[in-house]
C-alpha cells in the first residue's frame, strides 16, 4: 500500500514552540517579537503570508494602529516584508500531523508514514483531524438523567422566553438580541444538524495562520469558505478542496422568521429615529460556524469581509448561539476597555446590522457547564458552545 507523504495547512511544530522563543518570549527566528508581527493582508493583495509567533495566550491585543485578530493577539500592518520571511521560515520547520483532545485542541503527534486521519485521498485531497461535536460517550459508568425538576424548571424557563417579543432587548441603533429565542426542539435540530456536518467533507478544523499560531475554536463554513487568513470567500476551502456543506433550508427560514420578528419588535418599541430602523431581509449565502470548548475564545473583530454592497446596505449578520453561555464584548472601537459586555446564553439570537454592521466584536470566555441539561442530555453535545453567524455577501 503506498504511503503518501502528511501534508498540513498549517505547520505544527516538531518541538514545543518554547524552542522558537527566548527568555523574554521573545521569536527567535527573523528577529520577530511579540508585538507587531502579523497583519490581516489588505484586500488587494491576498498573498502575503502573515504569521502571529507571540501573544499566543494573550487575551488582550496591542490596540495602537493594530488590525483586528480573531486569535485575540495583535495584529500590525507594518511588517509586510518581516512577514513574508516569516513564512518561509516556517515552512522549513517539518509539519506534523495533529489530533484533538477532549478539550478540542491539537495534541496527538504521529510521525511522517502512518497512515492516519490527516492524509491524503487517493485524489490528493487533505484531511484533517475530525472534530466531533457529540463524539459518543464510551465509559462503563451508567449515566444518570438530570432529575425532573431540574429539566421542568428549563422548560418553564424556555417557554416564558420565548414567548414572542417576550424578551428582546434593543442593544443599540442596528442591534438587537433575541433573549431564549430558538426553541429547544429547533436547538437540539441545530446541534444534530451541525454535528452530521461537522465530521463530513468540509466540517469542522481548528483554523490557524501560516505562523502556527491556532484560533482557540473551531470552525466550520457553509455555503461558501471563509479564510481566517486571507480574510477571503472562496467555494472551496483551499487546504483540502473541500467545498462547504450548503446552508440547510431549515436554517434559512429560523434567519428569515427571526428577522421578521426582531423588525417588529423595533418597529413597536425602539425609542429613538436610529433605533428604529429595521433589518433588511436575508437570504444568507454563508454560515460560521465557530465551536468553542470551555477555553474558547475570539479576539475583538468586525465582520467585514462580505462585499461592500453589502456592507453598504448595512446587510445584518445574524448570530445563533447553542449550549454553554458565553461573554460577549461589542463596541465602536478595538479597545476592550471600552466594550459593552453581555451575556449569550443558549437559543438567543443576536443580529448586527445597519448602523451597527461594523461593530467590534469578540468572545473573551465561555461560562463553563451553563448549557441547559436537556440539550446536552437529547444531544451529547460535548462541553462547549456552538454559534452560527449567517452573513450575506
Ligand atoms: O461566537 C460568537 O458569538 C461570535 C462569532 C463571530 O464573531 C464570528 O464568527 O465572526
Ligand atoms: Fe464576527
């Protein structure tokens, strides 16, 4: 049986990057420090490589002149020749394939010539790792049903909140959050649906940078493919030609009906001329979706890679959030001081638009083991959080 050579999207290094910094944390090679070393490419011009070395754990990024990173680091655009060397410096560093642990990070090292999960097919696609949201509980321990209260309580709590326009909070001019909005019915759909297509052609990966530098969650694209990188759409993913999963119909019409609802909401409550603007409607040509473990995490960011009509028209981004709750920051500027914070819990719907469709936003931390029991109990969900956000280009 041939063997074929493992080749990764992005290198993992062969050692522990510790051995890629000094004793100040400091990068080694190419005279790269912690701050300054990786920029988002301007659009023009999607073939620079950057690379992110530092600030891997960092939650705060360096706010002066810096572009937006969703690893949560700093990002400089001043360094373009910096960052090309860079990148070839990495790709003389040996990739190895990688695993995830139970946590949804890359831990398994196997060597070059074991025929793993990470190979080619025989038409030279790429796999990768697959990242099973609901992966099947293997344990000899008989699992024990939340008790009954617990679950009526959650479904009490469910059904008030989703009482229509029961619990939708205006959060500013163009953004609106939908407090407990998707049913538990359609959140178990939801997770099911992702799950099916999270282990499939084109699901789920841990993105990264050419740096080796790792977003701290999943992802996954429908629709069409969305570069952490590049910052570019594209119909395939271009590590393994994969072409995303289409947006199933029944997503369509939850961003539809949800829409509709929110735009009555304003219409009948916003308080001021800005405010009460409503949403155009949608039909979404691309879906995010992100999985978060308990250490999770996203750097402030604005979404706005989709095409300048529609972000002109101020086109609404509509956010599902599914399972553990999570902190969620928005604002005018980068600057996380600055930001309002509330909170995402499971089946609230948030949508940004208009005025808002530029927002900074970003996901500083998941609230551990918050995801309502029945869910996790109808779905194996492992500990985490699920979100998808429906963009039209
Ligand atoms: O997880 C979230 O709530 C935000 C996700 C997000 O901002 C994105 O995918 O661009
Ligand atoms: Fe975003």
């Amino acid at each position: 049986m041939e063997i074929k050579p493992v080749r990764l999207s992005y290198p993992s290094y062969t050692s522990s990057d510790r051995d890629f910094f000094d004793s100040s944390n400091n990068l080694k090679m190419s005279g790269y420090n912690r701050q300054g070393n990786r920029s988002a490419p301007a659009k023009s011009d999607n073939r620079i490589k950057h690379t992110n070395v530092g600030s891997r754990s960092d939650w705060k990024p360096n706010l002066a002149k810096n572009d937006a990173c969703l690893d949560g680091s700093s990002c400089s655009q001043n360094n373009k020749s910096s960052v090309t060397d860079a990148a070839s410096d990495v790709k003389n560093i040996k990739p190895i394939p990688i695993s995830f642990d139970d946590d949804g990070n890359s831990k398994k090292v196997k060597q070059l010539g074991d025929k793993s999960e990470t190979d080619g097919d025989d038409n030279g696609r790429l796999n990768h790792p697959v990242f099973d949201i609901c992966p099947k509980k293997v344990s000899s321990v008989i699992k024990l049903k939340a008790p009954l209260h617990v679950l009526n309580k959650e479904k009490r709590n469910q059904s008030k909140q989703s009482m229509k326009g029961q619990n939708i909070i205006i959060l500013g001019p163009g953004m609106v959050l939908m407090k407990g909005y998707i049913s538990s019915v359609d959140q178990i759909s939801i997770v099911k649906t992702c799950r099916e297509l999270g282990i499939s052609d084109g699901g789920f990966y841990q993105p990264g940078y050419s740096g080796g530098t790792k977003l701290h969650l999943q992802m996954m694209c429908l629709g069409q493919n969305w570069d952490p990188e590049t910052r570019t759409y594209s119909e395939l993913r271009e590590f393994d030609k994969s072409k995303p999963p289409v947006i199933p119909e029944k997503f369509h019409e939850m961003v539809k009906k949800a829409i509709v609802d929110s735009n009555e909401f304003i219409r009948g409550n916003a308080v001021s001329s800005d405010e009460r603007k409503v949403f155009p409607s949608i039909s979404p040509d691309i879906c995010i979706v992100n999985f978060y473990t308990k250490s999770g995490r996203l750097g402030l960011h604005q979404d706005k890679d989709e095409s300048d009509a529609s972000l002109k028209k101020g086109l609404p981004v509509v956010s599902f959030s599914i399972g553990d709750s999570a902190e969620f920051l928005y604002g005018e500027t980068r600057s996380i001081d600055e930001a309002d914070k509330v909170t995402l819990e499971s089946g609230d719907v948030l949508i940004f638009g208009g005025k808002s469709r530029l927002i900074y936003h970003g996901v500083p931390s998941i609230v551990p083991d918050s995801a309502p029991t029945s869910l996790m109990e109808a779905t194996d969900m492992r500990a985490g959080r699920l979100n998808l956000t429906f963009r039209m280009y």
